[in-house]
C-alpha cells in the first residue's frame, strides 16, 4: 500500500512563505544591480571602446554599479523623509495592496520594516530585547519588553507586557504578561536579538555563546 505524506505541501508552503521575502529581496537587488549597470556603462560610453574591452573594464564595472547602488540607495532612503518621498510610498503601497498575489508579500515584507526599523521619532517595535523562563523554569526564550502593565492578579507587583516572537519569521508571536522579577534585560543590541530569532539561534552574540 503506498504511504501517503499529507504533511509534504504543508511544509513545502510553509518553506516557501518563510522563503518568500528572502526572494523577493534578492530579485529586486538583482534588478537593481542590473539597471544601475545598464545606466553606468550608458553613462561612460564616451570612453574608447578599446578600453572597454580589457577584461580589467569588467571588473571596474562591477565595482562602479555596486557603489553607484548603494549611493542611489541612501539617496532614496534621504527621499523618503521628504514629503514627497512619502507622498510616493503612499501611493506605492496603495497599488501593491491592491495587487491580489503581491499584496501579501508586499504587506507582510512592509510589516517586518515598520516592526524593527518603526517610523522615524517613535519608539520601534523591537526595542527591549529580554530573557524570560518561558513557558516553564529552564526554558528560556528571547523577548521583546513592550511596557508596563498593572498586574492581573491584582497584587501590586510590577508587571511588563513581552512580545515573544517565533523563530524564523518574528512578524509573528504571541503577548504574555510577566512580573518584572522574572524578566532579565539583555544587554545587547536590538539588531542583534532580531538575527538570533531570524536565524532560530544559528547566529548566536557573545554574550550567549557557550
């Protein structure tokens, strides 16, 4: 009798959607490298083209559309503070939602943004990474401290409020209360916390390395 895996496309999306912005990423970076190399080489074509054809030309090319990228880049992150730079995005992200496919990437690509980089003077999502035994002693996860709370029980004790994200995709988790005593701040960057959580504990800060 042939055994059946009814779990395979389960998994196979659930990769594929952890996948998906890794994806995306790297097309949009490839498409950009591609058009800021096009630009380039349109740009210097007044350069003999017996210069053009030393192989030495290749490389020099490459390094020139990588710095000219990562200018262009910064230029269009300067923009984006500008009232109309965020005119534009407002009209981008209204025809990306409106995308059936590519509103879900879209979407779920903008939230991973706004949650660890947050809007310019406001305080991020992520911004107090913490320890905390949960969801029994010696088990201890990475958390987020999201404020103070009053305690449930009543009991006037100090309460915080910790956003506990699922590792690889952080946009997701679960809120639980805690009493102060129990938390344990970590000293370490936010960026930091967030990798850890990305990788599931592959790329591990010093301070919790064995």
């Amino acid at each position: 009798m042939k055994r059946k895996h009814p779990h395979f496309l389960r998994y196979f999306l659930q990769g594929l959607l952890a996948l998906l912005p890794l994806i995306v990423s790297w097309f949009v970076i490839n498409f950009l490298f591609n058009w800021a190399r096009a630009a380039l080489e349109t740009i210097l074509v007044f350069i003999p083209y017996h210069y053009r054809e030393i192989p030495f030309w290749a490389v020099v090319i490459e390094i020139l559309t990588a710095l000219f990228l990562v200018v262009l880049i910064a230029g269009f992150g300067f923009m984006v503070k500008t009232i109309i730079g965020k005119t534009i995005i407002a009209k981008v992200d209204v025809f990306f939602s409106s995308i059936p496919l590519l509103k879900s990437i879209y979407k779920a690509t903008r939230q991973i943004v706004d949650m660890v980089g947050g809007p310019e003077g406001s305080e991020s999502f992520f911004t107090r990474p913490v320890l905390v035994e949960y969801p029994s002693a010696d088990i201890w996860v990475i958390a987020f401290n999201t404020g103070a709370v009053r305690d449930p029980s009543g009991a006037k004790r100090e309460c915080h409020t910790l956003f506990v994200p699922t590792s690889p995709n952080p946009t997701s988790g679960f809120m639980i209360i805690m009493p102060d005593y129990k938390i344990r701040p970590l000293d370490i960057p936010v960026e930091d916390a967030v990798k850890m959580v990305l990788t599931g504990g592959m790329v591990k800060v010093e301070s919790l390395k064995g």
